[in-house]
C-alpha cells in the first residue's frame, strides 16, 4: 500500500488522506521556519523510504512543504500532491484530490 507523507501533524484532520495510502509524518508541532537545514534533514531522512507511488500531502508552513516536494521530486523524477478540497465528495464533505507532476517532461 502507498504511503502519504504528511509534511506536518497539526490540528487538522487529514482522515480522507487514508483512501491513498498509511499516514507518515514529516514533522509534529511548531518548526522554526528559518531552520530549513534541520527540516531538510529530517525529512531527507524520512522520504529516503518513500517510493514513486506514494504522496506528499501540503500540509504546514510553506517552506517545509516545499522542502518535501522537493526531495520527493529529486528521488522519483515526478511529484505526488494530495491537495485538500473543501466540500468536495458525494456527501459534500471535506476531502482530499490527487495531482501528479511528471518533473521530466517538461525540462
């Protein structure tokens, strides 16, 4: 089964996201958003385990989501978003969509 790696496990509820795969958490809590050599780090260490069918869920400050992405799109030459949606399913509840980057294709 893939996994979504969850690039921070704060106070929102991300249940839809196990349709995709098992939870992973990239970080827990407040960060530093300066200390971005001690994020990239952490989650280097983390998506080491990662594969090309897993997601990164945006989740958290803008810097460590773009740390994740990046590492993930540097291991597997594509990116795996889960994107959270607003009242999107049948039951007009929250949800979450898939989007997918193929990063070589177009450079």
């Amino acid at each position: 089964m893939p996994k979504v790696y969850v690039v921070n496990k704060g106070g929102h509820d991300h249940s839809d996201a196990k349709r995709f795969g098992d939870l992973v958490y990239l970080s827990e809590g407040t960060i530093n958003r300066y200390a971005v050599s001690n994020i990239y780090r952490q989650f280097s260490a983390i998506l080491q385990n990662s594969s090309s069918k897993d997601y990164v869920l945006i989740t958290g400050l803008s810097v460590m989501s773009s740390i994740a992405c990046s590492i993930f799109a540097r291991l597997h030459g594509r990116l795996n978003l889960l994107l959270f949606k607003p009242g999107r399913n049948k039951e007009n509840k929250n949800c979450y969509v898939e989007r997918t980057i193929l990063i070589d294709e177009l450079l």
